[in-house]
C-alpha cells in the first residue's frame, strides 16, 4: 500500500510539473531534457499504475503515442536552435532516439517479471539522465 500511495504521489508530482509549463522557460537543450525526462517518468508511473490496476492496454499505453506526438515539434525547433553546434545536434538525436525506444518500452512484456520490467524502466530513466546531461553540456 504504502509503494501504491509513493506511485500516486509520483504522479501527480510529474503531472503538475508537466501542466504547469515548468520546462518552457528555459534554453531549447535544457526544455528538451526536461520535458523528455518529466514525460518518461510521468509516463512510466501512468502506465506502472494501470497495469496495477488491470486497466485495458488502451488505456494503460495512451500516454505514449501523446507524449511522442507531443516531443516530436520539440525535437524539431531544438535541432534548430542549435544549428551550427554539430556535437550538440548529435547528442540531441542520440538522446531523442533513445528516448522514443525507452517509451517503446513501456508497453510491457507478459513474459518479463514484473521485477525486471520495473529494472528495465528504471535503467532507461537513469540513461535519460545521463543523456541529458551530455546533451546540456554540448549545447553550453
């Protein structure tokens, strides 16, 4: 009970931010970090929720074809931004790459064990990290 209310509390955590605009003021590279980051997390928790719940698959995977709908124009006018900067510009697609198959795999194996999927989805999140921060630092 105790993970279940830390989850929700995880959520809506996320969500405000996300709402709120909270990644929109800041520099094209650091927006892009922070709005991938805050949506894979968001994300992961919305679906690690529903599959607690035994929601249906639509509405358990919904948020991912959202949110790479949603990151798709970023990615856009971020690559844009920092034209000229070719290092920055590779970090970027790297970092968006993974991000999309870090959503892809969201959407949960039957076969996996719930204790590996939840390593799988933590492992992709500290990369996002680590991604994020190589990204920011070509950008400077």
């Amino acid at each position: 009970m105790k993970r279940l209310i830390m989850v929700l509390g995880l959520i809506g955590c996320c969500s405000t931010a996300h709402a709120s605009g909270a990644c929109n003021e800041l520099e094209p590279a650091n927006d892009f970090v922070c709005n991938v980051k805050v949506r894979y997390v968001t994300c992961s928790m919305k679906v690690q929720l529903a599959l607690l719940k035994n929601q249906s698959v639509n509405d358990t995977y919904a948020c991912i074809e959202e949110d790479k709908a949603a990151v798709e124009p970023l990615y856009q006018s971020t690559k844009i931004a920092l034209q000229g900067n070719a290092s920055a510009i590779a970090e970027l697609k790297s970092m968006y790459v993974f991000w999309l198959a870090s959503m892809d795999k969201l959407i949960a194996d039957p076969n996996t064990s719930k204790f590996i999927y939840k390593a799988t989805i933590e492992a992709r999140r500290d990369e996002l990290n680590s991604a994020g921060y190589r990204l920011k630092l070509e950008a400077e």
